[in-house]
C-alpha cells in the first residue's frame, strides 16, 4: 500500500459521519500514522505530526460554510504538507550544476531529463561526462544528450577532473551540468573526488540525487554530503515505484536540504518540480490539472494541439504518441485526481497502447488511410498479426475499436463548443466549462 492509498483510507474514517469525535479522530490518526511509518517517515515526527492534527481537529472550529468533515480533511492536508518541506526551483540562467550522488541513485538519468527540461525552457545545455568509476556512464551520457539535443564532452580512461577541466573550456552552453561518480557509499576517495571537481568547476548547483527507496536514510546521507562538498538541493528520484517517497522526502525536511525535483519514471520526462502542496494533494485525491496541462503542453509534436479535419490511424497514431510521451497512465490519472484506478485496469492500458502501437507500425498506408480495407480482407488480418505479434482477434478488436473513436470524434467536430474547450485545453489555458 502506498502512502496516498494509506492517507486517502483514514479519511474515509471521517466522510460521512455526522459526529467528528475524539474516538473517530483517534482511529483516523492511528491509520495515518500506519500510513506514515510504513512510507518510512521518521518515527518522532509521526507521532509530532498526529499531536498536532489531534490538537487542530478537537479544537478548531470549522470556519463558515465548510462542514467538519472538510476542516479535518483540510487540516490533515496542511500538516502533510509541512512536514513534506519545501521545495525550490532551479533558475534559468547561465550556470554549472554539479550532479552527485551514489551508485544507481540516478544521477545520470536526472541530468539527461533536467537537460531536456532547461532545453524546452529556451537554455542550451551541454553535459559532461565526468564519472571515471563506470565505463558503461560515458556512453549512457552521450546517448541521453543526443536523445535531448544537447552538447555533450567526455574522455574515456581519463582523470576526471581532467575531463572537467576540459569540458568547461570547450562547451560554451547556457548551462554545464556534469556527471560524477558514484560509490556505494561515500568514503574518502569519493569525497576526495568530488571536491577535487568542486573546486575546478565552481558549481552554482550542487544537487545530491538520492533514490525514494532510502527512506528516512535520506537524512544521514543528505548530511553526510552537505557536510563534505555542500549542498543546494537534493532530488529524490524513482517516486514512481517506491512506497518510502514520504520518508525520503521528510526525512530531507528535517535536514534542512530544499527539493528540486522529483524523478517519476524512466523517461526523459519523468521530472517534477517538487511542491509540497501538490505532491500532498495528489495523494488526497485531488487533481492537479497545472501538472496535467504542462505535461499535455510539453508532451504534443508540433501541430499536434490542432484538431485535424479527418481522423485516420495517422491522426490516433500521432495522438498514440504523445499519451506516451506522457508518461505511465498511473502518473496521468493521479494528475486527473482518480486515484483508486485499479492496478489491472493501469496495466491492461499500457497493455493496450502497446498491442495498438505493434499494429498500426503493421499497416500500410493505405490501411491506415482505411481501415476497412483490413475489416473486408481476412489476409490483410493475418499479415498484420503475424507482422505484429498480437493475436488476429486483437488486430480486429482494434479495428472496431478504432471505427468507435471515429465516430465519437466526428460528433466532436460536430460539436463546436466542446471543441473549443478541447483546443483551449490542450493549448494550455484552461477549461472554459
Ligand atoms: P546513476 O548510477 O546514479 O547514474 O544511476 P542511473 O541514472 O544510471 O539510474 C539507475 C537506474 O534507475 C536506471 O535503470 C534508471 O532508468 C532508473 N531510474 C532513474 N530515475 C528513475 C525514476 O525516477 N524512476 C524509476 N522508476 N527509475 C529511475
Ligand atoms: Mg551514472
């Protein structure tokens, strides 16, 4: 169970109920701190937590027009968000960031999706490859930085501050970030390192990556980081898969290390700014359609936020596309608030996106331009299931499934004000319901 599963249950202790007493306050916050401590927050700060939504909800009155159910809800709401820290935003400006961390923390994953995020926000970036310790980094750095289109230097069986000094000569980028090694933990020789590098690169951003599976060990290792090279901030990567999200991300609060980000998933867009506000929301259950409509924004192809005159594969294909690049469904229907979607549910979709994606690269254009074609000829089926690998009863299945959308789109196009409202969402100003 995950910490918003574990939150969003103690709240139903309150919903509906007409008396908000001591004893349901009670049996609410046993369940929250349950939720807490398996998401390995801090003990201490569990039980500082509970005194205080106890003290607020057995004394506050709730104010005009909200009933006691929402002062509670709110109130849970507000100290979840204290205790999840502050976030801080990296500038856009001419600067070095200097990435650490230990090994598979994600540190070179990070800077190819925080090169791709300053990149789409009109900075050129350029990376260095400077850690020595993995000779698989190199070639991992350079792969991301042409997937992003960003500068890349590196040298292989080099010294790295060599390789430091060097990349900051010839790369003449907006923003330098640069990958160093990891260890398994931090030991003299890394620190030696990374000091070493600190001290030629200068950095403006020193940003520790650590992985959401460390839980509340995220603390001792922010400090023990902090206290050898220093620190700006920290981002807590693989939020996505993690139940300790929370205890990683308190236990950073208490060491006093700011937030920049917070890694998602594998892909180059798998990266938040870190809001304590929304990341609580979401785990309530409240949607986060700011989130939403970034992600939609920066996730279309050029063009792709017209409504297209005619609907063919091509067009869903492209559609196909960007729901992708968006990300896992899990992610996008958090964002939509629908929280409770059920794990099979999720994982049949993804399914889904990938049985249709195989069969649409299966088709020929002219199949694709209709797809009646496919319906009318048995052997069209056939060649395009043994193209794809899924099964004949798929290939149809997305066939019909296909003519369904069709036809829902063409209502749409008949429906002025509803695609307005589309295009104007898309676009990213809002709903106009
Ligand atoms: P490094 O050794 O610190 O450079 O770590 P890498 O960047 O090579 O990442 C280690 C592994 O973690 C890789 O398999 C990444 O795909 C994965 N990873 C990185 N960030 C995330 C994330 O936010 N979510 C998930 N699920 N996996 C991640
Ligand atoms: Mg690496």
């Amino acid at each position: 169970m995950d910490l918003g599963d574990g939150i969003r249950k103690a709240l139903t202790k309150i919903t509906g109920k007409a008396l908000i007493d001591e004893s349901v306050i009670k049996s609410m916050l046993k369940d929250i701190q349950r939720a807490l401590i398996l998401s390995d927050v801090n003990i201490e700060l569990v039980y500082k937590i509970s005194k205080e939504i106890e003290k607020r909800a057995l004394n506050e009155k709730p104010p005009i027009g909200r009933s006691m159910n929402e002062h509670v809800s709110a109130i849970v709401y507000e100290e979840l968000t204290k205790i999840m820290g502050e976030g801080r935003k990296i500038e856009l400006k001419k600067q070095t960031i200097m990435v650490l961390g230990l090994f598979g923390s994600g540190k070179t994953t990070q800077i190819g999706k925080i090169s791709n995020y300053l990149k789409k926000r009109g900075m050129s970036v350029g990376v260095i490859a400077a850690d020595m310790m993995r000779p698989a980094a190199y070639d991992q750095l350079e792969q991301l930085s042409k997937q992003v289109g960003c500068n890349f230097y590196g040298k292989r069986n080099a010294n790295s501050s060599d390789v430091v000094k060097e990349g900051l000569q010839r790369l003449k980028n907006d923003v330098i970030i640069i990958d160093t090694s990891g260890r398994d933990a931090l030991d003299d020789e890394l620190t030696t390192e990374l000091k070493s590098i600190e001290q030629i690169a200068k950095p403006d951003e020193k940003i520790l990556v650590m992985s959401a599976d460390i839980g509340q060990i995220a603390k001792q290792q922010a400090e023990e980081f902090n206290k050898s090279v220093g620190l700006t901030g920290v981002i807590i990567t693989k939020m996505d898969g993690s139940g300790k999200g929370g205890g990683a991300l308190t236990a950073c609060s208490v060491a006093g290390i700011k937030v920049v980000f917070i890694g998602v998933g594998e892909k180059l867009d798998d990266i938040e700014e870190f809001n304590p506000g929304k990341f609580v929301g979401r785990l309530l259950g409240v949607p986060d359609f700011e989130a939403l409509i970034e992600k939609v924004k920066t996730a279309m192809p050029e063009g792709a936020n017209e409504i297209p005159e005619e609907f063919d594969i091509d067009t869903f294909y492209k559609q196909l596309k960007a729901a992708r690049n968006m990300g896992p469904l899990k992610g996008l229907f958090e964002m939509m608030g629908m929280v409770n979607v059920p794990k099979d549910v999720v994982e049949q979709g993804e399914q889904k996106m990938d049985q249709y994606e195989a069969i649409i690269n299966s088709m020929t254009k002219a199949e694709r331009k209709n797809p009646d074609l496919v319906r009318k000829h048995p052997s069209r089926v056939t060649r395009i299931a043994n193209g794809s690998g899924i099964s004949p009863s798929t290939v149809k299945e997305f066939i019909t499934q296909f003519g369904k959308m069709k036809k829902m789109y063409e209502q749409l196009q008949k429906n002025k004000g509803m695609q307005k409202n589309l295009q104007r969402m898309l676009k990213g100003k809002g709903f106009g319901f």
